[in-house]
C-alpha cells in the first residue's frame, strides 16, 4: 500500500552497495521546470542547478585519470622536497 505522495517502489533508487555512496550528479536529475535532464540545461532552473552542483564540488568535474595525476604529482613534489631538506 502507498501513501499519497510516495514515490513507487520501482522510481526510487536503488541503495548502494557497503562501504559505498551515490554520488549526486547531473547526469541523472531532471528537473521539475522543464521535465528535460539538469545536464542539458534547457531552462533557467537547470542551469541554476547544474552550476549550482558544480560549483559545490570543483573536483566533480575532473575525471579519475586527471586526480590520479594530480595525486602522482603531489607525491613527486613531496619527494623533491624530501631530499632538498634532507641535502
């Protein structure tokens, strides 16, 4: 039995797997305005909160492989600094 207002069971999402979180992104929203995905940005208010979400979190938009540098370069400067310290 449903109350009104709820969602049904198949339109809610499903839990993440342990240890593991969903993370919001606009690939998957649509808005409420427009009924169009967030990510097209086809009206004021998705691309309000397409900004919005993107401007939260300024690491959303780099991809695995550009963190995994940024990391590799962090550990390489580390290092440098290491051995002038060090010298």
């Amino acid at each position: 039995m449903r109350l009104r207002g709820q969602a049904p069971p198949e339109a809610v999402a499903p839990e993440a797997p342990l240890g593991e979180e969903y993370r919001m992104t606009c690939d998957r929203l649509v808005c409420a305005n427009c009924a169009g995905p967030v990510s097209e940005g086809r009206c004021h208010v998705c691309r309000a909160h397409r900004e919005r979400l993107h401007r939260d979190n300024p690491l959303a938009a780099l991809s695995p492989a550009a963190l995994l540098g940024l990391f590799a370069a962090l550990v390489a400067v580390a290092l440098v600094a290491q051995r002038v310290a060090t010298a």
